[in-house]
C-alpha cells in the first residue's frame, strides 16, 4: 500500500516524465530515493537525444545504484517511476540490488493509452551446445 509520501515521490517522477517532452525526449521519468524519502538522482528517458536504447531512466538509475552505493544502500532505495519499468530496466534493477520500485502507469495501461505500442516478439531458439558452452562459464564461476 502506498503512503503519502510514496504518492508524492512518484508525483514527481511524472513531473520528470511531463518536463522531458519540454526538452524534445520521450515521456518518461524517474527518481531513486533513499530510505529516509531523500532523492539521491533524477533521470529522464533520453532514448533519441543519445541515440541510445539503453538511455531508459529506470536503467540509469539502476547503474547510478550499482556503482554509486553499497550494496546495503542501495538494498534501502525506492525507485519512483512514471511507467511500469520493461523487461530490459527490470533486469537492470535486480542486478543492482534496488530494494523496491513504485510506478505509476502499469505496462497494460500504456498500451491503453498507447494502442499499437507493442514490441514485437523476437524468436530465440536454444538450448544448443551445452557442453561447450558450459566450459567458459564453469571456468569463470568455480570456486
């Protein structure tokens, strides 16, 4: 359940959202703060500016977190974001280590807003190799 300081929190992170198209970038923005609700970052997706597909917001932050905080801080952040995070920001957040995440729009509702937005599927086929691919990874990872 939120609180009123989580609704204020993403407040923001629209705000974010709403000031990135003032500056030519998508609509999407968010905020990374700590357990105390003190903002530590800000971003806003800049996906065309950087010509970068990596440039979500939530996925800045999620790197900012990884190389900025301890492993214990960051474990105590809430991130705020204005859109339900994709596929590509989630991995991004549990690899470092984010503690929670509060959005606005769920993906679903986006697509309601958005018709036609889907991504499409892209195929993969696998496993395949097993016994050589295994030998680089069991090689990284023994201990």
């Amino acid at each position: 359940m939120l609180t009123p300081a989580d609704e204020t929190l993403l407040r923001r992170a629209i705000e974010i959202a709403a000031h990135a198209i003032t500056l030519g970038d998508a609509p999407y923005g968010s905020l990374l703060a700590d357990a105390a609700g003190t903002i530590l970052i800000e971003e806003h997706n800049t996906v065309r500016r950087d010509d970068d597909i990596a440039s979500h917001p939530e996925l800045k932050l999620a790197r900012w977190a990884a190389r900025e905080l301890s492993p214990e801080a960051a474990a105590a952040t809430t991130m705020y974001t204005s859109c339900q995070p994709c596929g590509m920001c989630t991995s991004g957040i549990a690899r470092s280590g984010l503690g929670r995440v509060v959005y606005a729009l769920s993906t679903d509702q986006f697509y309601e807003v958005n018709p036609g937005s889907e991504w499409p599927v892209v195929p993969q086929e696998g496993p395949a190799l097993f016994e050589q691919a295994r030998v680089p990874i069991e090689e990284y990872y023994k201990k």
